[in-house]
C-alpha cells in the first residue's frame, strides 16, 4: 500500500521510494534493495503499477514507476482495509475517534 501510495503521487524511481517511507515514517519504516525492487517487479507484473526506463545527462539511467488504473483501485480497496482495521482496534483499546 505505501509503495502504491507514493507512485499515486507521481512517477516515481525505486530509491526515491525507499528515502520517501523511511523520511515520512521517520525513520520507523525502511525498505533496504534487496526487498524492494523485488516487491517493484511483482507490482508491476501484478499490472498495478508501470515502469519505464529514464536517462538523463550527467545521471544513470533509472526506472520510474507510476500507479495503473488497476492499481488505484487496489490501493483504494487497501485504503478503506486498512481505514476498517485500525478504527476495530481503536473500538477494542477503548480509544474514541478525538482521542486517536
């Protein structure tokens, strides 16, 4: 869901998203390469998200990877998921909607 949210944003390259949960996790989450690019390759096959290779002058080439239609609705339906699950928990710890 974090990687399909980012590239939600705009195209995005496999390390830009890496520094991008780790940053805005604040340093609670990070993905290290070994997982990550496997995880770009199996949401792309999946059809969610679309990659293409990008040269620029001065720079190596890299791979940006922007969400699909097909991805939107599946980042939508893990959005409402992850909504449902976490308001269940704040109803069994007892935690109301202003306090959470």
């Amino acid at each position: 869901m974090l990687i399909l949210a980012l590239v939600e944003e705009r195209p995005r390259h496999g390390y830009e998203i890496a520094k991008l949960i780790e940053k805005r996790s604040e340093g609670v989450l990070q993905f290290h390469v070994a997982s990550l690019y496997p995880m770009l390759y199996r949401l792309e096959t999946r059809g969610w998200i679309q990659g293409r290779w990008v040269e620029k002058a001065g720079q190596r080439r890299r791979r940006y990877y922007k969400l699909t239609a097909a991805g939107r609705k599946v980042l939508n339906e893990q959005r409402q998921t992850w909504s449902d699950f976490f308001a269940a928990l704040d109803r069994v710890a007892g935690i109301s909607p202003a306090e959470g």
